[in-house]
C-alpha cells in the first residue's frame, strides 16, 4: 500500500511539473553573466552533484532548479520541490521524512515523506538558509546514510536523490556566526551557482519583458498588444528590486489592465522617480524591507497575500518584518 501511494504521488508531480514547465517556459539570456551560469548548468546537470543556488529573491532560483533536473538523466522522474521557509520545526520530520499510522494524534495512515517521494529524482530544498540548528544534524544525517526513517518507525528506507538547494541568505557569514552548520555546507555545496540580480544583467530586461508578453497575451487571450519604445526604455533604466518575479508581476498586470494595444510605462506601475530613488541604494537588505513593506501597503495588511506575492512562506514573512521592525 505504501509503495502505491509513493508511485501515485510521484506520477502526479511529474503531471505538475509538465504544466509548470509549459507556464514558464524556455527563456533566452543575452547577458554575459547568465550564459555563464548556462554553461555552468550544461556541465554539472548531467552529474548527481549536489548544487546550490544563491540568489536574492525573483533572480529565477526555482526555474534553475528545475532546468537542471529537466537537463538530468532524472528528468522522467519526480522533481520535488519543499519550501523550508513554509514548513513549521515540529512539521519538517513528518514532512520530509513522512510518518507511520499512529504516529501522533491526526496520523490516521501511513504517509511517504518528500525524500521518499523524490526518490529516484530530483529534491529542491529551498530557502535551506531558513532551515533551524536543531533540524540541519536531522538533514545532515539522512543526507550522509542516505536513508529516511518515518516518524512512527524504526526501519530505515533507503533513498536516491539529487539534491538541488538554494537560498538568499549569506551562508558563509552564518556559518561564521554559528547559524548554519559547516558540514551541511559541504553536502549541499559541491557544485555553487550564484545567479545575478536583474539590475547586474540589463540586457536580458527586453527579452523578459517581450517572454511575459508574449505569456500573458495567451494566457488571457489578448492579441496583438505590443510594449511603447518609450516604455522600454523605462522599464530597462529601472532597477526591478523584486527582480524577474517583480517583472513578471508587472507584465501580467499591464496585460489585464492595460486599455490601449500599446502598452507604456504607466501600465507597468513603475513611476519613473522610482527609477532613480531605488538605483541609489542596492544593499539587499535595503530592497528587501521595501518591497516587503510595497507588498503589505498593496494587500492592506494581508500577510497571507502578500507572503506569496513576495514568494515567501508566511514564517519567513513574520520573521524579516521582525528584522525589520516592520511588524
């Protein structure tokens, strides 16, 4: 019974998968610094090293991920995605390592972990900078013996995964301050992809701008539209501190909204004194609180909203707004 419930969840993520993959698509890179991070991917996705991508939020972290499970002799098997930043300490076990009937008060059946789920492919473990002390010697364990013990057992199931991880926090320095576990480090490490910010690869903003387009058009059966040369030329000078998610967003938006077949600067909801208020500041830190306080002022309040327009976990929201005293 157990195995069948494993296949059958594997089948449906494969399923999702496809449909995400034919959401997003392929998108094409023109700045030096992307195709060095494709040629990076075209030498290690054949491998099973462990990657990790760093990255500030929106640079396309998960799309990588799944490009190098796509580009891997794993591609036909489940690719897994588990947000760490979503997932409660007293959940990771049973989440990732699934549980037995009995286990606790509401396991009423044997449930498959995501290791087991992934098994044979492919386990995107993000935000693993988020991930507590306590929870990474638990990790580190399974990722060293390579085998998974359910809550509510005793008998270990072995397990076969490439693991991808990625992250927006500064390992290094956490490893320094006693945050996040050197050793861990190295498992997750083997091979590292850091990928660029928006502002760092400009000549990529008119290739994402007419992708999404070109997306959106189809998604809501809108012919024809076409980006002002005006609006290009804004939309290139300006930072994007949200980066291709905040572009995307964006484009999406002006699609629905948008009144004429041309779209201009104003239908993007980037002032043009943005442009310069934000270009002078790039500390991370800086852009993050301000786009998170954006996304709080947008859904008046609503943390839930603005969690997943931010592509956080609601903890990971309640924890930055502490850092930055915005709660």
């Amino acid at each position: 019974q157990a195995k069948k419930e494993v296949q059958r969840l594997k089948s449906t993520q494969r399923v999702l998968n496809r449909a995400s993959e034919g959401l997003e698509g392929e998108v094409k890179s023109n700045s030096p610094a992307m195709q060095a991070v494709r040629k990076v991917v075209e030498k290690v996705a054949a491998t099973d090293a462990n990657v990790l991508i760093l990255g500030e939020n929106g640079t396309g972290k998960d799309l990588l991920a799944r490009s190098l499970h796509k580009q891997s002799a794993r591609t036909a098997e489940a690719f897994i995605k588990v947000d760490l930043g979503a997932v409660a300490p007293t959940l990771f076990e049973a989440e990732l390592f699934g549980y037995n009937k009995g286990a606790f008060t509401d396991a009423r059946e044997d449930r498959p972990g995501r290791f087991e789920i992934a098994s044979g492919g492919t386990l995107f473990l993000d935000e693993i900078g988020n991930l507590p002390l306590s929870l990474q010697a638990k990790l580190l364990t399974v990722l060293q013996n390579r085998q998974v013990t359910r809550v509510g057992s005793h008998q270990p199931l072995p397990i076969d995964i490439r693991l991808v991880s990625a992250t927006n926090q500064p390992l290094p320095a956490m490893v320094a301050d006693g945050s996040f576990r050197q050793d861990l480090l190295y498992r997750l490490n083997t091979v590292e992809i850091t990928l660029p910010p928006l502002r760092e690869r400009t000549e990529d903003i008119p290739v994402l701008l007419e992708h999404f387009l070109q997306l959106y058009c189809r998604k809501y059966q809108k012919s024809g539209l076409s980006l002002a040369k005006s609006a290009m030329r804004d939309l290139v000078q300006y930072t994007w501190p949200g980066n291709i998610r905040e572009l995307q967003h964006a484009v999406e938006r002006a699609v629905i909204l948008g009144e004429h077949q041309q779209l201009v600067t104003t239908d993007f909801l980037v002032a043009k004194n943005n442009t310069t208020n934000l270009s002078q500041s790039f500390r991370v830190e800086e852009v993050e609180k301000h786009l998170i306080s954006e996304a709080i002022r947008k859904y008046q309040g609503n943390l839930t909203k603005a969690a997943l327009e931010l592509g956080f976990g609601r903890s990971t929201l309640y924890r930055k707004m502490e850092k930055y005293g915005l709660s």
